[in-house]
C-alpha cells in the first residue's frame, strides 16, 4: 500500500490532463479488432448490438482501457447510459489484454458494449493512446470530433454534436429510491463486487461524483472531513466494506455545494447508518509552531493540494497544517490538533514507517514541535440503524 499513490487533490476538480496528442479533426485510423468480445450480462431492456459489418457512415465511440484500470472501470456505467440514450451510435470499446481476461471481467460486469482484444495493440497504437482511459468520437465521414476522458463525453456534448436540444429537467427527488434520469439528482450506490484489490478511484466533476472501490471510512473522510482516528463504531464491516458510487447533478438548478450535502445526506440514507457528533475529554497530540523561519523555508506556491505515499515518505504540495493534521490521524490512527490556525501552504517530504521518527522530522527541518494535552474533542458515532 506504501507504494500506491494516492492523489487528495483529485476530489477537489476534475482530470483535465491527457498525455497523448490531440486527434480531433483528422480522420480516424483504421479499428484493426481480430476479436470482439460481447457482454455476457443482458438486462431486460437492453440487448447489445452487433457490429456492423463496415463502419463507413456510422458515428463512432471508442473508448480505450483495461479492466485493473479503476477509473476506465468507473466509466462504464457512464458509457452504458449514453448508449443507451443514442442507440443510433455505435459504442465500442478496446483494451490491449487477452480474450480471457475481458471474458473473466464480463462474467461480473455490465456492459452496453463490446470489447475489441488488442494485446499487439495495433488499434492502441493507431489512436497514440498513451494513458488511459481515453474516448474518442468519429463522425459519419471518419473524422474524430471529440477526444477525452469517457467521464466528459456526456450527453449534452453529444446532443450538441448531433445538432439537437437538451432536455430540461426539474427539481425532484424520491427518499429512498433511486432517481430517474430525468431529477435534478440521480444517485446509485452498490457494494463493490469486482475484487480488483487496491485499484480505486474518485471523480469530482463537481457536479458528476463518482466513487470506485472506497471503503466507508475512506468516503467519511473525504465527504465528511471525519478522520479514522474520530470514528467511533463496534461494526469494522460497515466501516471497511467498499462501495462503487456515483451522484449526478443538473448544475442549471443546483450548485456545487448542493451537490456535496445531497451525497452527504443519501450516503447514510441508502446504507441505512446514522452518523452522530459527540464530544469528549481526552489526550490530544497538539502540533505548535517552534521555528518559524525553519517552516517558512518550506512554503509552497501550488494553487491546489497534493498528496502522495510512496518510497515510505509523504509528499505533499500547497499542503495547509490542517492537511496535515488530516494526515497524521488518518495514517496513526491518533488524535491531533492544532496550537494555532495558519493559512500559509507548505510542502512536506516525511518518511512515516515509524511515529517518532516522523515526528523528529517534523522538528529538526519544518519547526514543529508535537506535544499532548488533555482537551475536549469531538467525535463521530457510526453505527447501522436497527431494524425493529
């Protein structure tokens, strides 16, 4: 897990940046495919179409990834809905692994499309396809329109490619039942049940959420600002089963922050959990500023906050104290405050295999000293709502 890098800053604005070179306005490359591969999982309502036997005046979307790719994983649900909206759009979808892998994957996932195999990834290579996943859109005359992550391929840019006027939707929400796609919100949660370990993904649009194999614990800090260390709760099941999760908002008749609270209060709703403050006095690890010049040294111009573990260090960037502090009770399961407010960013390089030590570097080259006080805290109570 030490060497997994995990990217807090994701949450805060949407992936934007793709390594490999624009193709939007040439013609398309040749889709080499020798084997397509069609989903095993039918659902009453939709049957996936068969490829036509020549492509020449179809409009095209191919979508690039793999399935221990967790973000190219959280985007099928999104490529499903979109086809299902333009059934006269032919979906396809190629990957550069073995027949029996997708087979394997198939066998536990729906999909509205097939797979194209690649593993010479002739197609791959075709289309320059660098990182993943990446989506294209080809027109009826061959020629690539659109290019990006699947997340932004919605169906307003499709509409507005195909010359046609969104839908306007009202403001409407069901408790206790999915919406449809026609509310101003539209929230599905699962448990996650694809076994792909530690590959895991969030997406934040803002107005687009998606969650992809995150425990509780993990969403109530990320949602919640509720660090481990501050949760109290007898059921570790409820708090370490994984979820796949996605909120859609029409960000004409919400906003951000409405978006966030509506997750905020459905997340508890939909797990049938309540999550109750209480506050008590208890040992606190207070972190004071000892040598501020020694800190200023390590003052950070980065607009947004990064964070990473790996090679036994945190690395973070734009990182505030309170950062921080969200940190250390996440990673040591302990309690921490801060002596003072700073809203000064900072970067931090720390190895963090031992407390103490990750404390000495703390003094010896940011300045700050960590000392403990018995103090009145607040705390969480997660627990699963009886059933009477």
């Amino acid at each position: 897990m030490r060497k997994t890098i995990f990217i807090i800053g994701l949450i805060f604005f949407s992936l934007q940046g793709y390594s490999q070179k624009s193709l939007v306005g040439k013609p398309a490359p040749k889709i080499e495919i020798d084997n397509w591969i069609y989903p095993k999982i039918q659902v009453a309502d939709w049957q996936t179409k068969q490829i036509p036997e020549n492509l020449e005046g179809k409009i095209v979307v191919l979508d690039f990834w793999f399935t221990h790719c967790a973000p190219c994983v959280a985007s099928i649900p999104e490529l499903n809905s979109i086809a299902r909206q333009f059934p006269e759009i032919v979906f396809l979808s190629v990957s550069f692994e073995k027949e029996e892998v997708i087979n394997n994957f198939l066998n536990k996932m729906v999909m509205y499309y097939p797979v194209g195999s690649d593993p010479e990834k002739k197609t791959i290579k075709a289309f320059g396809v660098s990182s993943y996943p990446e989506t294209f859109l080809i027109d009826k005359n061959g020629i690539i329109q659109w290019q990006g992550s699947p997340f932004h391929l919605t169906g307003k840019v499709l509409n507005e490619f195909m010359g046609r006027e969104e839908k306007k939707i009202s403001l409407r929400l069901n408790n206790r039942e999915i919406p449809s796609k026609n509310y101003a919100y539209s929230f599905t949660i699962q448990k996650h049940n694809l076994e792909m370990g530690q590959s895991t993904y969030y997406h934040f649009n803002p107005f687009d959420i998606n969650v992809f194999n995150k425990d509780l614990e993990n969403m109530l800090q990320v949602f919640y600002g509720i660090n481990k260390s501050r949760i109290l709760s007898d059921d570790s099941t409820l708090l370490k089963t994984t979820y796949d999760l996605t909120l859609k908002a029409d960000k004409e008749i919400t906003t951000e922050a409405n978006c966030v609270e509506m997750l905020k209060y459905l997340l508890p709703e939909q797990l049938e959990m309540t999550i109750k403050k209480v506050s008590k006095d208890t040992l606190v690890n207070i972190i004071r500023i000892e040598n501020d010049s020694l800190l200023n040294l390590h003052i950070s111009d980065y607009k947004y906050f990064f964070t990473s573990v790996r090679y036994g260090n945190w690395e973070a960037k734009g990182a505030k104290l309170e950062n921080l502090v969200d940190f250390i009770e996440n990673e040591y399961n302990i309690l921490v405050a801060l002596d003072q407010q700073d809203d000064r960013k900072f970067e931090f390089l720390i190895p963090i295999k031992d407390l103490e030590k990750f404390k000495e570097k703390l003094f010896k080259d940011y300045g700050l000293i960590i000392y403990s006080e018995k103090q009145k805290t607040d705390f969480w109570k997660i627990n699963q709502k009886k059933v009477h």
